[in-house]
C-alpha cells in the first residue's frame, strides 16, 4: 500500500519537511489564456474542470474534508506523512476527540500526546505538533495563523505542510506537489529519469508546473484532487487510465521510468513476552522504556529484548513482520516468565510491570502495540475505553 504523503525534496530554496521528505509547494502563477503557457499542450481550464468534476463525483469522504479548520487540517496533514490512509482515519478522530483545540494540545503533557499518537509511528512528528501548539499559545493564538508563510515558521511545519494548510484552510494559491502529484505530473508531461535529466531538474519543472495548473479559483480542492488522483488512479503501478479525467491530456498513459529508490534492508530482532498475575487484579505485562537520548523511538515503552535472537521452537509465542523506515524486521517473540526475565533478557531503559488496561494507554511502540494486540493482551476494546476515559471520541 503506497504512503500517501511524497518523496521529492524541494528544489528551489525550499526545504524538505521535517521527517525529510515531503510535499513542494509552489507559488501559482496564473497563465493568460488557459493552455497559453502550459507544456502539456492542452487548455488548462480544460484540465482543471475534468479534474474537479472528477473530484466531486469520486472523492472519498475522509473525515479531515469535511472541516475547514485549519487546526484539524493540521493535525490531518502532519498524520498524512508517511502513514497509510486507513491508519490515520483511525486515529485522526481519536486524537481530536481528546484534543480538539490548540489550546487542549497545547496543555497536554507531551507523554500524553505520545499516548495518544501511539500506532501512527514516527513520533519525533508528534512531538514537534506539541511544541508548535505549545508556540502558538505563547503567542496568543487561538488557531494556526493564515498564510503558507507564516505556518513555514511553526515547528515541524515544512513548505509542503503549510501550502496544504493555507491551501485547504484559507484558499491560498500556492501548489502543493507531494509523490502522487509529481507522478501525475510527470505522465502527463511524459517525463522521466529516462530522459537522462537530473532529479532536481525533474522536480524543478514539476514544481513550476503544478504552481501553472493550479486552479486559483479552488486551489485547496485542486491540491487535494490531484493528490487523490495519484492516490486512487494514476497508482505507481498499473494505473488505471480508462477512467483517468486526463486520459485525453496525458502524454505517457502508464507506467514512467522513476528513480531508483534505496533497496529496504532486512534484519532479525527478537523480544520478551513477559506477563504475570498483577499485585491487587488482573495482569501485569513487563516493559521498558527507551532511552531519552535514542534518536529513534526515544521515550517510548517496548517489550524487553532478548539476549539470543535465536529462540527454540517450543518457546516461540509469535513470529511478527515490522518495518521501520528501510528496514523490514523479521521479530521473534519468546514467552518468558518472571523469574527468566534478568537471565533471559538485554538491560536496556526503565522497566516497569504495567496492569494491561494501563498498556493501551501509554505511548507503546507500534511492535509492542502490535504484539500486546496480537498476542489479544490488548484489545481495540480497551485501547477504545481508554480513549474514552481520557475524553476521546474513538467513533
Ligand atoms: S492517463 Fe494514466 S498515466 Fe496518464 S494521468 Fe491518467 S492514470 Fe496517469
């Protein structure tokens, strides 16, 4: 399933967003007449209205579109980068059920925050929304401030976060090019790495023609319905061009030679499953927090490793297949009781016996979320009773 949100590092004086890939954004510059000083020799009014006609019949109703709040907008956005679709529908409104408003955001204790951003991984984003929001009180906002410009300058905030923000929330024409509009584009123009040019070229042209094809009349719906475009048609593989709105302007009308991505790396890991009978009630799970000073996942809570990555066959609970960024982890989980665990476990942070109920509420790495649920220690049932307890809207 593709990541929605992009690939292409800005290459024009604009920077990359914070997780170091993103969307571009790029300032409209209207043609003249439609199709004047547009490349892909169409007219552009044209392809505008195919593509919005298309948007309002075949859009899918996600809940961020149907809010023109530029603090839910946000929070949409920052989800977005480099997490599924399905993933952040799922929690989109878990969060802002228990933080809906800035000000609740901003209030928050940033374990909290985490808590509740557990599942939708890289963290470091969630953090950075905190500081931001923690900013904007500061500054005495009520809300995120109009203007691409100004949302450049929150933490966390890249060029392409903020053209989508400006964009959707306050009709700014300024383009947004994430990895399904440059796909897009770049069939429609009939370009490619097989051309021999460079990739900053490539991004260079794209970006300076989505700010010419950009529809100044509803630039946040333009954004939005190219990206779904990319998303739902014109797919990386076997896009679907008999019902593309722009079949009739598309120069490739299939798959384009693209850059070659960095191969995904495979590795081993394995960890304990350690759960006993708790103090008063209940059970208890063991987990260890992880190093502050950890540039990846610092802070969150994980199942103790193991000494031996080699677990025998009997002792096996689970075998779990987890990627973080380029790497595909195959992880081995071993049952392990509580008189085991000094010998058969790695000293790593904080440990801490946790009765389950409290697990589904603690800022859990997405392994330890994904094993606790598989292993049925932590059910949707009582990660939903805790978003409830804390406030949350989990519907
Ligand atoms: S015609 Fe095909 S390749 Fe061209 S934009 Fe549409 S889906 Fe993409």
């Amino acid at each position: 399933m593709a990541k929605t949100r992009a690939k292409l590092a800005g290459s024009t004086g604009q920077k990359a967003t914070a997780t170091g890939k993103g969307r571009i954004a790029s300032k409209a510059k209207p043609t003249g007449r439609a199709g004047q000083a547009l490349e892909v020799g169409h007219d552009a009014a044209g392809l505008r209205a195919r593509l919005l006609s298309w948007y309002g019949a075949n859009r899918r109703d996600l809940p961020w579109r149907r809010t023109k709040d530029p603090y839910a907008i946000w929070i949409s956005e920052i989800m977005l980068q480099q997490t599924r679709v399905a993933v952040v529908v799922e929690r989109y409104q878990a969060f802002l059920g228990r933080f809906p408003s800035l000000q609740s955001l901003a209030c928050a204790q940033e374990e909290e925050v985490l808590a509740v951003w557990s599942g939708l991984g890289y963290y470091r984003r969630a953090r950075m929304m905190l500081k931001a929001a923690r900013l904007m009180t500061e500054q005495q906002r009520s809300n995120l401030p109009a203007g691409a410009e100004e949302l450049r300058k929150l933490p966390g905030i890249g060029a392409y976060t903020a053209a989508a923000i400006a964009s959707i929330a306050f009709g700014e024409t300024v383009a947004v090019v994430d990895g399904n509009v440059e796909r897009v584009l770049s069939r429609l123009q009939g370009w490619g790495f097989a051309d021999g040019q460079s990739e900053a070229a490539l991004t260079r042209k794209i970006e300076e023609l989505a700010g010419r094809l950009l529809d100044p009349a509803q630039p946040g719906d333009f954004n939005q319905a190219m990206m779904e475009l990319g998303a739902t048609v014109c797919l990386p593989r076997n896009p679907q061009c008999l019902v593309c709105p722009l079949a009739t302007d598309c120069r490739t009308k299939g798959e384009h030679a693209m850059a070659k991505r960095a191969p995904m790396v495979s590795r081993e890991a394995a960890h304990a499953l350690a759960v006993r009978k708790g103090r008063h009630d209940g059970r208890e799970v063991l987990l260890e927090q992880r190093p502050a000073t950890l540039t990846v996942m610092p802070g969150l809570w994980q199942l103790p490793e193991l000494r031996q990555s080699d677990v025998p066959e009997g002792e096996l609970r689970m075998t779990v297949r987890h990627a973080i960024m380029q790497v595909n982890y195959s992880v081995r989980i071993r049952t392990v009781v509580e008189g085991d665990v000094e010998a058969l476990t790695l000293a790593g942070g904080e440990r801490r016996w946790v009765p389950l109920g409290e697990a589904a509420g603690m800022a859990l790495t997405g392994l330890a979320r994904k094993v606790l649920t598989r292993a049925q220690l932590l059910t949707e049932a009582t990660a939903d009773a805790i978003a409830l307890r804390n406030g949350g809207d989990v519907g």
